[in-house]
C-alpha cells in the first residue's frame, strides 16, 4: 500500500508538472519604455497590438535561405513608428485573444498538436507607398533586417517545456533612413532555428507604443491590399 501511494504521489506531481508548462499564457505584450509606480519600475505595455494566427506547413513556405524554410507575414505601416515589437508563440493551443486576424490555414489546422522552434526577423523594405505595393514589387524590392530573435525568457514555455517561442523589440534610428520606422512596407520573416520543416500553429503580434490607423498585416500581398485599401 506504501508503495501504491508513493506511485500515486509521484504521477500526481508529474501530472502538475505537465499540466503548469501547457497552462502557460501569453502575458502582456510589454515595450522597452518604463515608466515609475511607486518605488518601482515598470515596462509600458504597447497600446496598439495586432494578432495573426497561423500555420505554417511542408510546402507553404515563401522562400528558402541559407538552407531554411522562410514564412512571411507582410506589415503596411503608415506613419512613423517609434518602436516596434513582434513576438511569436508556436502552437496557439487554448489561448484567446480579441480581434484576432485568423487565417484560413490556421481555421483548417486550430485542433493540431504540432509545434515549432520559432525564429523571427523584422525587416523593411524600399517600397514606401501603398500605391506601389503588388507582388512584382515586392519580389524585386530590396529588404534590410532591422532585428531578429530566436529565443526569448519573456514568452511561454512550449509544451516541451522549452523556452523556444520569440520575442524582439526595435526602436527607431531617426539619424538613419535605412534604420528608422518610416512609413513603408515591412515583414516578419520567420523560421525555426535549426533546418527543416516547420510545421504547426502560430500566433504572431505586432505591437506599437503609439496608435497607427490603417495598419495592415497580412500572409499575402493580396490579402494586405485588400486591408489596407478598404
């Protein structure tokens, strides 16, 4: 009987084990500006934040880089922004978030288990007008990687109970038009670390300090054009 209640006690503990790691949400989507509460110091949420949920599959990808499998999600942004943050969590699972883009693909696949080791990078383009958007345009457009991010403590845990979910912030150079936020065409590009496919359901962010109307976030180039022109 000791036995037996030493077996339980030890599958009761794994249990919660388990159950803590998939139980992890997404917390606030916090930016590099602080500000004072008290004797403390605390990160500003960012107050203008856009969700896209996903999925990434064998066959679907945009590009292959340096022997990886690249995804992209297309950013119009119409103003100058001075920071951006984009974080990405692989799978959506049971999280919830209001007003979220969700995509077809993601629609097909919400119920599926497989995940990723996520890999992002911002990067702007030299297109700066939405009339000159269009997928000739962008195929040929030049893009510069502003920042990027394989890792990161600040997210949740994935259902392995590794820390492989990302996260990366980029504030303006306003000294250097290569570097600043200007109004223009941007995108996530994102991977896993090591190579091979990527596969699973994804939620994407992309957070700014300051309200942007008429920001749009898309898979496609279609489907950016359609946002932002309406």
């Amino acid at each position: 009987m000791k036995q037996l209640l030493k077996t339980f006690g030890v599958i009761s503990i794994l249990l919660l084990f388990i159950t803590s790691i998939n139980a992890q949400k997404l917390g606030n989507f916090e930016s590099s500006i602080t500000k004072k509460m008290g004797p403390k110091t605390v990160a500003v949420p960012y107050t203008d934040v856009i969700t896209y949920l996903g999925h990434a599959a064998q066959g679907n990808e945009d590009e292959t880089k340096d022997g990886k499998k690249f995804y992209y999600l297309y950013i119009w942004i119409p103003a100058v922004a001075p920071e951006l943050g984009v974080r990405m969590m692989s799978p959506v699972g049971d999280t919830k978030v209001k007003n979220a883009i969700e995509s077809k693909g993601y629609l097909e696949n919400k119920d599926s288990k497989d995940y990723f080791d996520t890999y992002i990078t911002l990067e702007k383009s030299t297109i700066v007008s939405k009339d000159d958007i269009s997928d000739e345009a962008v195929a040929g457009a030049t893009w510069r990687t502003l920042a990027k991010n394989d890792d990161s403590s600040e997210m949740p845990k994935n259902p392995g109970g590794s820390s492989y979910n990302s996260l990366l912030r980029y504030e303006s150079e306003a000294g250097d038009p290569l570097k600043a936020l200007t109004a223009g065409l941007y995108r996530v590009g994102f991977t896993t670390y090591k190579k091979g496919e990527v596969n699973g359901t994804f939620l994407a962010q992309i957070g700014s300090p300051v309200k942007l109307p008429g920001v749009g976030v898309a898979k496609t180039i279609e489907d950016l054009l359609m946002q932002i022109n309406k």
